[in-house]
C-alpha cells in the first residue's frame, strides 16, 4: 500500500478530503500519520475519528527551527512514507527538511501559483480584482509557494463574492485536486523530470463551474 504522512496546523479539511479518499473502496493510499505543530488543531481530532496515529511536535519544545524540523523528519523517516502531504501546515520547512524529503514532499496553496504566494492568497486575489483563482499542488522546494506544479484548479471571481465566499469556492476544489493529486502519486501517473511534471491524468472540462489542468 502507498502510505501517506500528512501535516497540519489547523482545521484539516484538506485532511479531511484525503482520509476521504483513502476509505473508499480500492483507494490506492492510506494515511498512515498525521502530525501537527499545534495541538488544538482541529484536524488531530479528524486523524482520531479514523483511529490514525497523530503526533503534535511543539517549536516551543525546541531552540531552533532546525531542531524542530529535525524532530519533525525523525517521525517521519521512522514511518518511511511514501509521500509526505503538508495540508495548511503554516510553517516554513528549512532547506535541509525540504532537501531530504525532495520529489515526496506536496503541498497545497489556496492561488493559481506563481500568483498570490504567502498568506492570505484568497483576500490577495480578491483585492486584485483578479476574474480567476483557485489552487494549486505543487511539489515543495526551500522557496516559499514555488516548486513543480502538479495540478491546478480555477474558479471564476464575481464582484459579488465575499472573502467567506470565495473561501468556500476554493475549498470546494482544493478538496477534489489535493486527493486526485495523491491517489495519481500512488498510481505512478505523476512522472517528474527536473521542473516539468508528467500527470497522466485527463481532467474534465468543465464541471460546476471550476477547471482542472495538469
Ligand atoms: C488551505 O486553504 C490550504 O490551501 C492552505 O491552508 C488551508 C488549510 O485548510 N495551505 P484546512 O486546514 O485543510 O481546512
């Protein structure tokens, strides 16, 4: 089985989506670990709902953030997961984390990157005034919200969207391409060739108004 550790910092619907994912019948993944820097995150409480082990690894514990992330990696060099999903872990990773865990490190990021990086991408786009946004999956690199796009999902903007609005829109989707993306990892569809990546994948057209390409 291809076995996922997934990180979280917060309400875990990303989790949710992919724990989803991984109890239909034939799912080609499993979550195997969650880990949080934050132990009131909500999606601790998810990842026990579904009797999979969680582990809350606190910075506070540590003097710096090398030595936190070091933590982080033994957990996860311990479970040797095929693949390592950060799913809203609202922590930069260091080089050296990001390095070790190169081509098995995802991420999911609520823009259509390279636009909107960092935090509050969803109200960034909304002040630009943008007709599109979405989401990304993107393999992780040391920069911030960079690194090799798997997927991407585009919903259209109206004037009439509120920030909570158009946070459920890309929710929506971010649920459909994070848990697409990890089940076409685990099926071998996603080749990686330095910075161009190969999904064998045919994505629909055009479905309840958002698009998928990849
Ligand atoms: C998502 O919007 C994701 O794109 C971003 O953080 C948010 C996490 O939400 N990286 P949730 O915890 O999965 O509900």
């Amino acid at each position: 089985m291809f076995n996922v550790v997934v990180l979280i910092s917060g309400n875990g619907s990303n989790l949710q989506a992919l724990i989803d994912e991984s109890e239909k019948e034939g799912a080609s993944f499993r979550i195997t670990h969650v880990i949080s820097d934050k132990a009131t995150a909500y999606g601790l409480e998810r990842a026990s709902n579904y009797s999979i082990p969680t582990s809350f690894v606190n910075r506070k514990d540590f003097s710096s953030r090398e030595e936190f992330d070091e933590a982080i990696y033994q957990i996860i060099n311990n479970l040797n997961p095929d693949l390592v999903c950060l799913a809203g872990f609202m922590r930069l990773l260091s080089a050296s984390f990001v390095t070790k865990l190169e081509g098995k490190l995802i991420n999911i990021h609520p823009s259509i990157l390279p636009a909107f990086k960092g935090t509050n991408s969803i109200a960034q786009a909304l002040n630009e005034q943008v007709k599109f946004t979405g989401c990304t999956v993107h393999f992780v690199i040391p920069e911030m919200d960079a690194g090799p796009i798997i997927i991407q999902s585009a919903v259209p903007v109206l004037s009439s969207d509120s920030l909570e609005g158009l946070e459920e829109k890309i929710h929506k989707i971010e649920h459909k391409i994070y848990p697409l993306a990890v089940r076409l990892f685990a099926e071998k569809r996603i080749k990686v060739n330095g910075d161009n990546v190969q999904v064998d994948y045919k994505p629909e057209n055009n479905n309840g108004g958002y698009l998928i390409s990849c």
